[in-house]
C-alpha cells in the first residue's frame, strides 16, 4: 500500500506541474494571438489547449490501487450480510449491488463495510475506488447466492416402528436419498453422500427401541431432519 501511495503521490506531483505548465504555454499564446489575430483567433487557440490540457488529468486505472473485499460464502441462507473490505484511508469506494451504485467513504485504517439484503439465486457485488477528480482503479467483484430452501431428505430403509429380530436382524442398514451436495448425518456419525445423494450406514441395534436421528445440511446451511424409531429383540 506505501508503495502505492508513493506512486500515486509522484504521478499527482507530475500532473500538477504539467497543468502548470500547460495553463503559462496558454496564457502566452493567447497574449499573442489577442496582439496580433484578434479575439477569434484567441477564441480558437483557447478551445484547442484546455481540450489538450482536460487529455492531462486523466489518470491511468492502474495507479490507483483497488479495494479488496474481504471473503464471502459462495452461498448462504442469510438474507442481510455486511460486505467489508479495505483501501486506501479516506478514499471512496464505489459500491455496485446487482447493478444499484452506492459510495462509502473507508475509515482511518483503511476499512470500508456496507450491509446489503441478497435477492434470491446470485448476487453480483463489485467495488472499485474512486479518486477526487473522478477517476477510478480496477473494479473487483465477487458473487453470493441466496437460498433459503431446505434440501429434501427421503429415508428409504427403515420403515417407522418397524420392529426385528433374533442374529440375522440385529444389523440394520439407514439409507435414503438428499440433495447431492448436501452434509448428512445419523446420529451424529458422517454418512457419505453420493453423486446421486444416496447415503447410508450400517448400525447394530440394541435390545428394545432404536432411534435414529437423521439430518441433512445444504451449502447455505439449510436443514432438514428426520427420525426413525425401530424395535429390536434378540
């Protein structure tokens, strides 16, 4: 950041001195064209060196270092987040959210924050800075997806207070089907899910009632349970 800033600091020095000398070069030869052209003359002359010298201050998007953002889920099942990131102290940061502009002005240490409430599916928030005379750095962006849906969660294998017996039965298998980037767990042991989101586990079942506690958790952190209640006697 020092060495931007630096950079920054000698490309604002230059400019300044360049205008300087554009607005002396103009001042001469306006003098020069009013002694001896004419007020028209001046006119045209005039018209030609601020054009000229407006082509000076346009600032090169690379010397002005971009915001960063800090990192974000790709997807989530919270509506409001506060996006926050940093640059360069007292400068402003423009701010677009799918496609709505908003500045914020960073703090002493650099840190900039907006709150946002996500649309449902993607949601595209891009930053760029923006100096005071306009000009602005490379735009950063990232996406976040809202989804607030539960994943569905079909227990196949066992059937509600389904009841065993004797050796043969004592080894149950718990299987079903979620969505296939969903987490799930029976009680509370990682079942692996499949491409397909089929899973299922192997348990022993202890003389009397079984309970098994089934749960589903997508990306975003929705959930889905379901238990399963079976009896078993040796």
């Amino acid at each position: 950041m020092a060495a931007t800033q630096s950079r920054l600091a000698q490309y604002e020095r230059k400019r300044a001195i360049k205008t300087a000398i554009w607005y002396l070069l103009l001042t001469g030869v306006v003098l020069f064209a009013l002694s001896r052209f004419g007020p028209d003359a001046v006119a045209t002359v005039s018209s030609i060196f601020i054009h000229s010298s407006a082509d000076t201050t346009t600032t090169d998007s690379a010397l002005i270092a971009p915001p960063s953002i800090d990192a974000l889920p790709e997807i989530t099942n919270q509506e409001n987040i506060i996006v926050k990131g940093r640059a360069e102290a007292g400068t402003t940061v423009r701010i677009t959210f799918n496609g709505e502009k908003r500045d914020t002005i960073t703090n002493s240490q650099g840190v900039w924050s907006s709150d946002f409430k996500l649309h449902d599916k993607e949601n595209t928030i891009r930053a760029r800075v923006v100096d005071a005379f306009g000009n602005t750095s490379r735009e950063v962006s990232v996406a976040v997806s809202l989804d607030t849906v539960a994943p569905k969660l079909e227990i196949q294998n066992p059937q509600n207070e389904a009841a065993f017996s004797g050796k043969k039965q004592q080894t149950l298998t718990v299987n079903g089907v979620t969505e296939a980037d969903s987490a799930v767990t029976i009680n509370d042991r990682v079942a692996i899910v499949n491409a397909n989101g089929e899973f299922s586990l192997l348990f022993t079942l202890n003389d009397g009632e079984n309970e098994f506690k089934i749960v589903s958790v997508d990306r975003a952190g929705n959930k889905t349970e379901e238990v399963r209640k079976v009896m078993f006697a040796s």
